[in-house]
C-alpha cells in the first residue's frame, strides 16, 4: 500500500498558479472553485484521494503557501521478533 | 494516540520567511528561490547572522519576505554594499538578491569587479530573460527573437546584441570560487538549485571567497503565458542558451560534503 498524506493549503499565500496541480505525481490537485481566497484566487486543494505526502507541490510551491503531512507506517517489529 | 503519533511533518513554510504575503504574479519563481534560500539559513542556523542585500526590481521588497536583516541597495550596487557590509562585519553571512535588470545591465560593472577582488560574499541571480518589474522590456538576458515590449518583432541581434551569459562571465574571474547556473522549472531542478545555494552559502561560510547561483526563472505576466506554460518555455527556449551546470568550483569548495 502506498502511504497515505495530506495537504494543508494556506489561503493567505495561494495565489491558485496550478504549479502544484502539474507537477503532483498522483495527480490528486486541482483548484477549489467553491472558494475564493481574500485576494480573489481560487485556492489549490485535493481535489481525490490518493495523496502520498510525498512533498512535490510543496517543492514547486513559489508561496510556501503548502504543509505536507504524511502518515507514520510503523513496522511490525514485534511480529518479526 | 496523539495525531503526531501518526503522522510526520514531511514539509512546512521555513521559519527564515515572514507571515508577509508576496506580491509576486501567482507562479512567479521568485516564490521559488526566496523559499529555497529560506530554508538553507534554516538548516543552516544562521538566520540571526544573515544580512541580505535587495536589489532594485521585482525583488526590491526582498526585505519584507525574509525574516532576517536587510538593506535595500541603489540600482545594481548590490555587490558593493555587500562588500561593505562583510568587510566591517566579517562574521556576518552576506547575501545579494539581484535579478537580471539590477546584475547584468546596470549593476554589472559591480558584479564583475566584486568577483575579481574575491569578496566572501553570495550574489543569488535571477535570470528571468525580462525587465519584470517595468513591464516586460527586453534586458540583456533577452534570448534572440525573443519579442518584448521594446522588441515587439523579436531581439535583433544585429542592432541589440546578444544576451550576455553571465555565469560564464563571472566564472573566468579569479577571485570567484563557486559560480553555477541551475533553473527553476521541475521539482528535480529545484531539488538541485537548493543543493547549489547551499554549497554557495558553505562557501561563504568557509571564507573560501565569491560565490554566484544563477537561477533561470519564469516571468508568466510579461512573457504572456500561462506559469505552466512559461515553465515549458524556459526549458525549451532559455536551458538551450543559458546551459545548466557548473562553471567555476574552485577545489576547496569541490572538497566541502553538506
């Protein structure tokens, strides 16, 4: 199973430039239409499942608008010993 | 359980940015390397003795987005402060942000001679193929054929000349010890970019003398695309004529392991 993450997009930095949604690997991006931020963009979001937390829209986010978090997989160190 | 028991921080904003929003166009990868440089002071604790040198452009307001001192420079005369300001404050980190309107036409003269003489100091170059800030006027990084605003059929090189290659030119001077060229227009190339700030502040660090990262960057409002676009654009048009890759590692910065 890939591991799972999510995104937190702050609406204060997001300018909606689509960067992210071009370069994410999972192609999980989109805008949200259903907002418009304080500077009148619509901000990006997951628009599916799907997010790994692998951190790319936040490497090509000029705004630093984006926190990746990813789930912790624990291995089963227990089950080996 | 608490939720950071389950989940990691994979990545957030660097602490060396301020809460400020940027007026950058949206796309605009000046975004792009103010973050990359705010997050090696970070890994590199030494936002408490960093001063930086903002240039004239779109990256004047330099001083509001990072979170460590700053000072505003005349029109090109970056290099200079900054020669000023390390060598009263020797202990100090000292950074220029110039883009290419401020380091390659007016202020080259600046750029050029702080090379020579080796000052320890770190000039970060935008290089973005334009005059942003004024509305898209051809500068002299403006590629041949490449239409602006005081170009609208295209650079003609016969009467405007050819685009100067400033990494290439920084990097024949003996004083520079790091000079590179990366660009900003895939994860994979941001990734690098990062790599080479880092080794040029470690340069700097070491008082190992001069070091330059030229930094291609897209310019979405005035070269009229989308940042999508603008990003396929560079990689077509400007990695062909302002190749990456390294053009001046003097041995001692080649022997420095980050």
């Amino acid at each position: 199973m890939p591991p799972k993450g999510r995104i937190v997009v702050n609406d204060l930095y997001c300018k909606g430039c689509e960067l992210c949604v071009a370069a994410c690997p999972q192609e999980v991006m989109g805008l949200d239409m259903s907002r418009i931020t304080t500077k009148g963009y619509h901000p990006a979001t997951l628009i599916k499942e799907g997010c790994t937390g692998c951190g790319v829209c936040a490497v090509v986010c000029p705004e630093a608008a984006i926190t990746v978090y990813r789930e912790v997989v624990r291995p089963r160190v227990a089950a080996a010993a | 359980m608490t939720l950071a028991d389950m989940e990691t921080l994979v990545y957030a904003r660097p602490a060396s940015l301020t809460e400020m929003p940027t007026h950058y166009c949206p796309g605009c990868t000046h975004g792009v390397a103010h973050r990359l440089i705010a997050e090696v002071i970070d890994e590199m604790n030494l936002r408490e003795r960093t001063i930086g040198v903002a240039s004239v452009g779109c990256s004047v307001f330099a001083y509001n987005y990072f979170d460590f001192d700053w000072v505003q420079a005349p029109h090109g005369r970056a290099p200079a402060m900054a020669t000023g300001i390390k060598r009263v404050l020797p202990d100090r980190l000292v950074i220029t942000y110039q883009g290419d309107g401020d380091m390659a036409s007016i202020g080259m003269g600046e750029v050029v001679h702080a090379a020579a003489r080796g000052e320890n100091i770190t000039v970060f170059f935008i290089n973005n193929a334009n005059y942003g800030m004024t509305g898209g006027q051809m500068a002299p990084t403006t590629l041949p054929g490449q239409k602006t605003t005081t170009s609208p059929h295209g650079r003609d090189v016969e009467t405007q000349g050819y685009p100067v290659r400033a990494a290439e030119l920084i990097s024949t001077l003996e004083g520079a010890s790091y000079v590179v060229r990366r660009s900003l227009h895939d994860p994979k190339n941001i990734r690098l970019a990062k790599k080479a700030i880092r080794l040029a502040l470690e340069t700097q660090v070491r008082g190992l003398g001069f070091s330059m990262v030229e930094l291609l960057s897209i310019c979405p409002t005035n070269w009229g695309m989308t940042p999508v676009q603008s990003l396929k654009w560079l990689e077509e048009h400007m990695i062909p004529y302002f190749p990456l890759g390294d053009y001046k590692v003097h041995p001692a910065v080649a022997e420095i392991k980050v």
